[in-house]
C-alpha cells in the first residue's frame, strides 16, 4: 500500500476497502499477494499481484523427479483512491487491472478472442454482484517468434486485458473475487460462471 500522508491520516474510505480487500474469499488455486503499488497515479493506492500455476513433472521418464510450477497465468490488481475525486473515474476510487495467459496456436488466432474476453471480465463483474461504471479496457495478442539458436523454440500467442472501472462503494471485495475468478478463467480452470468455456492453456510438455 502506499500513502502521500501518514497512517493516521489514511482516509476512513480507503481503510473501509482494505478490509474488503482483506475479506474477499478467492479460488484457491490462485495465488495473490500485495506488491508495490504506484505512488503517482493516486494519494492512497494498494497492488496485488496474482499467479495461476500447475505442477507437471520435468518429463515421461523423470516420474520420481521433483515438480516444477507451470505458469498458467498472471495478472495484477491495483486499488486507487483519491478522496478528492476524479472527473475521469468519476469518483474517488479507481480499479485498474491486468491479466496475461499463453493460448494454444488455435485459439491465439481466433480474430474475436479479444472481445470475447472483454466479455467475460463484464459477466464475472455482474455475476458477482459488483457495483461499477466507466469500465474500460484494451485487449492485445501477443505473438512470439524465436530464430537463430533459439529457432527450436516453438511460436507462442499471448493475450493480455487491461481493464479499469470505478467501483459504485466501498465493497472490494467483489471486486476483487471477480477479476480472481477471470484470471482463473484465462488459465483455463474450472469451473467457470456460466455460459462461460475454458480457454484452452498452452500444452504442456
């Protein structure tokens, strides 16, 4: 967390939703824990980073062989508040987020993956519960080519969603569940809101 102020000072607001953020109930699958958060973007500012990871053996022939955690993926969750509000949020508080997974060659492809997952963050806010507006976001493929003595190195497609929305109270926590719930969703694990289909994650070797 950081503050341009000291503890005492710390806005009852913002302290109202970092115990909502302390509450939320997320998959357990899904690995969170606070980073630094930017200290220019907002006076009072939280960050989570998450990570979705899945243990697979080295290979075939190495079963007793210790495990490994293959990233599945990553994101992060930074909490804004300025309590003298923002024309642009629209209020004093600000979500914005982050979330990248590696998709299979197939689906990396597919030209409508983008709006799809714009989509979904929209269904996992509402199914929810959570209270927002102005939401935004940009959605990215991200292609990786390797030559020379890398060129054994299969190509690979990323797709990454930046999104930011103004949460309608202090409630977090919903919030927070829900972004938790679509960073699984990107790494393909089940089960998902309904109506909803797993993005089928890299394969594993």
């Amino acid at each position: 967390m950081t503050s341009n102020g000291p503890v005492q000072a710390v806005p009852p607001a913002f302290l109202e939703a970092l115990a909502a953020v302390r509450r939320a109930s997320c998959r357990r699958e899904i690995r969170l824990q606070e980073i630094p958060a930017p200290a220019r973007l907002a006076p009072y500012a939280l960050a989570l980073s998450a990570d979705v990871h899945e243990r697979v053996a080295r290979s075939k022939a190495e079963t007793a062989a210790p495990v490994h955690a293959e990233e599945l993926a990553t994101g992060r969750f930074v909490l804004l508040h300025d309590p003298a509000g923002s024309a642009l949020w629209d209020g004093t508080f600000r979500i914005v987020t982050y979330i990248r997974a590696r998709m299979e060659s197939e689906m990396g492809n597919d030209t409508m993956l983008g709006s799809v997952a714009w989509t979904w963050l929209l269904d996992s806010l509402n199914e929810s519960g959570a209270d927002y507006r102005q939401a935004g976001g940009t959605t990215t493929r991200v292609l990786s080519e390797s030559y020379g003595t890398l060129a054994d190195r299969p190509e690979t497609i990323d797709i990454e969603l930046r999104a930011s929305w103004t949460p309608g109270d202090h409630d977090i926590s919903t919030h927070l569940e829900a972004w938790a719930d679509m960073v699984c969703t990107f790494a393909g694990l089940p089960p998902l809101p309904s109506g909803v289909t797993a993005l089928p994650h890299r394969r594993l070797s």
